[in-house]
C-alpha cells in the first residue's frame, strides 16, 4: 500500500486538548470488521462485548518526564532536549533529540534548572536517533534520577498542546502503569478505569499486562510513498512467562485475546510460532504492521484515532481492513469523535 492512501483531512479542531471527566466516559466507535457494520456506544460498554474466559492485553508502561529545557554554554541559546531512553546508568549516559540540533556540536555543555545545577555534555551526535548525553552528576544514581526527573516536564504530543498543565502528569499516564520507559502514553489504555476494571472482574473477563516502552517512532512522519520500504524505529518489548502462558492459554480454550493499543498489538505479533503461540520474551521489536497482514494472536483491538499518515492508522487499519477502517474514520469526523492520545476510542471485532 501507499503513504497517500491513509491521508484524510483532519481539522485541528477535532484533536483533543483534553481527556474527557472520566477516563471511561469518551466515545466508543465498534466496527465489525467483517461486515462494516458500526455502532456508536461509550467506552465503558466495552464489556457488553466480551464474557467470561476473555482476555485483555495491556500495557503497563509508565511514562516519564522526557521533555526538558535549557541553555547552551557561552551563548545562552535555548535548547530542548527530549529524553528517549537510558544508555548506561552508571555513566549518566542517555539517548536524546535536541532542538535546534543544527546549533550543538560534541563537546558542548548544556545546562538546566534555574540554578542552572543539572549539567550535560555532549559526547556523541551520530545516532539515528539525534544525540548522547552525559549528565555530569556526582551524586548517587536515585538523587540524580530524581533531580533529572524534577526537571522535566510530561511529553504531551506538541501537537496535542505546546505545554502540557499539572493535570497532565496524571491523565497522560494509565492507572494501572508500572515500568517506566515510554516517552509517550499508550493512548488506548488511558481510558480504562477502576470502576471498569471491577466490572470486567464481576464479568469473569481476564487482563493480562506486558510491558512495551512506547518511543516517538509512531509519531514521525512517515517520508517514503512505498510503505514496504519505511523503516520504523525499536521499543523495547517484555512479556513475562506468566503472560505469555495466559495469553496462550485464551487463545487454545477458543476465548478471544483482546489488545489494548497498538503497542500490544506490535508486541504480540512480534514473536509467533508456528504453532501460534507467543513466547516470553525481553527484547526490542522494529516490527511495521500495515495492511495485508494476516494477525495470529489479537481477535480484537482497541485503539484511538490516529492522524492522517500514521504508522498507528496503518497498523489499525491493517486489522480491520483499510477500507471498512478509512469509512470508520470517516464516520469519526461526521459524529465529532475526538482524535489523538485524549480523544476517543475505536473497538474492532
């Protein structure tokens, strides 16, 4: 398939700013992906869908403060750093995206804090990612985690809103998030609550968690027409023994394995066997999911709705089929569904 094929036009309008009050209030658009059938429900309908011995697939990343502002040695410049990922802990050693990258050079010391007390040096710039970072600390690595940490700001989508506010530090992270490591929220688990959770027990409907440490590559844009020949970025990817027991478990008793996100949904096709199975795993996945894909484990998915030309519209789209999943969107935007990581909700069956 091609880039061109998954664009649409999306008002600026229709992304949300904003969760809605409760997490399991949004809207919840069902496609029933062999007919094309729609219905128009809330999310905490989800489980009208589903009964005992089903399983939902979650991930419990946790999301850190990854964004952080600060100043250039000599000329004061401003500079943005975005953490991406821890390199070496005892080194102080991270991967990380600077803006403007055209202005640092290795060897430069940037600075942060009022105080201007957090200081990093430069030490390599030939990543794929943008640069590496040595934070010059010299105090124990939980101090310095916690002073780095102090320093960041939530990494709400600048395209969602250019600041994120106190608010966000709690609704762009799921209740149940555990293992930090995501730069950005899995958005389909945002909206599952407590009260939700209690229903889904009262139902006999299972959940089982994996860790997948969402990065930026969902969001970058996609430059190749040829979507055969895009290459995405890694995210590190952990299924526990017992998860991938569970989950292979549903799938033999003939119950349905629901993923939660596109990030579950990469993580569980990542590693099939021939006997379609998932096996525990801890390892980084580049996996591009695009239609035709032909899916081994998910019978369901949820999802939130994407932008135009995303990797995440693909993956969806891939499960649903493109066309009945581009008239989903379609019907999205006449119904004034709200779209990105706090709008609403997609449910495939």
């Amino acid at each position: 398939m091609k880039l061109s094929q998954f664009q649409f036009d999306l008002p600026e309008e229709k992304i949300a700013k904003e969760p809605t009050r409760w997490r399991d209030e949004c809207k919840l658009l069902v496609l029933h992906k062999d007919t094309g059938e729609i219905e128009h429900r809330q999310f905490k309908d989800i489980i009208d869908y589903f009964g005992k011995g089903d399983r939902f697939v979650l991930n419990d990343t946790k999301v850190f403060p990854a964004k952080l502002f600060g100043k250039k040695e000599k000329t004061g410049a401003d500079i943005m750093v975005f953490l991406l990922r821890e390199l070496a802990k005892e080194q102080r050693l991270w991967d990380v995206i600077v803006d403007p990258a055209r202005k640092i050079r290795i060897g430069n010391k940037l600075y942060f804090g009022d105080d201007e007390s957090m200081v990093a040096e430069v030490i390599d710039n030939t990543t794929s990612r943008g640069r590496t970072l040595r934070f010059l600390y010299d105090g124990p690595y939980d101090e310095f985690k916690q002073a780095l940490f102090a320093l960041g700001q939530t990494p709400v989508p600048e395209w969602v809103k250019e600041t994120p506010d106190p608010e966000d530090e709690e609704n762009f992270q799921t209740i149940f998030a555990a293992n930090e490591g995501a730069v950005s929220a899995p958005a389909a688990g945002l909206h599952f609550s407590r009260e939700l959770f209690n229903r889904m027990t009262l139902k006999d409907i299972e959940k089982t968690f994996i860790t997948v440490h969402m990065g930026i590559g969902h969001f970058r844009q996609v430059d190749v027409e040829d979507l055969s020949k895009h290459r995405m970025d890694c995210e590190r990817m952990i299924i526990s023994e017992q998860a991938a027991s569970e989950i292979n478990a549903t799938k033999n008793s003939g119950h349905k394995v629901v993923g939660v996100g596109v990030t579950v949904i990469r993580a569980l096709e990542t590693y099939v066997t021939t006997k379609r199975e998932i096996k525990a795993n801890d390892l980084w996945t580049n996996k591009f999911i695009f239609p035709p894909y032909e899916f081994s484990i998910p019978d369901a998915i949820v999802s939130n709705f994407h932008l135009p030309e995303s990797t995440m519209l693909m993956a969806v789209a891939a499960f649903g089929g493109y066309e009945k999943v581009m008239n989903a969107y379609k019907e999205a935007l006449e119904n004034d569904y709200r779209f990105g990581p706090y709008g609403d909700a997609m449910l495939i069956l």
